[in-house]
C-alpha cells in the first residue's frame, strides 16, 4: 500500500452533521462500552481462575458471557441505522 493512499484527507459528511447521531444510539454506545468492559474484566478473572492464580467462582464466567452477548448486541444496534 503506497504512502499516498494511507494519508487521504478525510472526506465526506461526519456522522453527527447528516444527523445519524441520535440519543438512542448514544445510549447503545455507552451500554457496548460498559459491557465490552465486563465482558473484559469479568475475563481477567476468568483467566487467573483457569490458570490456577486464583479459586474460580461461578460469577466469573457468567458475566464475562453476559458481557460479551450483551456487548455485541449493543454493537449491532449503534450500527442498526
């Protein structure tokens, strides 16, 4: 890929100007953060319990499954429009 195509000025309408961003899809934003971060930090502890670093609790598992399926619902509903 030559150097010319990777420094392209940005083109066309950002989201916000054509009206896309709505508060509905705000919510859907911030709810995909919030459960990417569960889905990840609930996975941590997931991990150090399979690796022996720590007991493993039913907890674990359960919300880093959660997260995740919560997660990309979310995901899709910001990119549903």
């Amino acid at each position: 890929m030559a150097l010319d195509e990777l420094q392209k000025p940005n083109v066309g309408t950002p989201e916000f100007a054509a009206g896309r961003s709505t508060s509905e899809r705000k919510v859907w934003a911030i709810v995909t953060t919030v459960a990417f971060a569960v889905f990840w930090f609930s996975g941590l502890f997931l991990a150090a319990g399979l690796y022996g670093q720590q007991s493993m609790h039913w907890s674990a598992p359960v919300l880093a499954v959660l997260g995740l399926g919560v997660g990309l619902y979310a995901r899709r509903k910001v990119d549903a429009d």
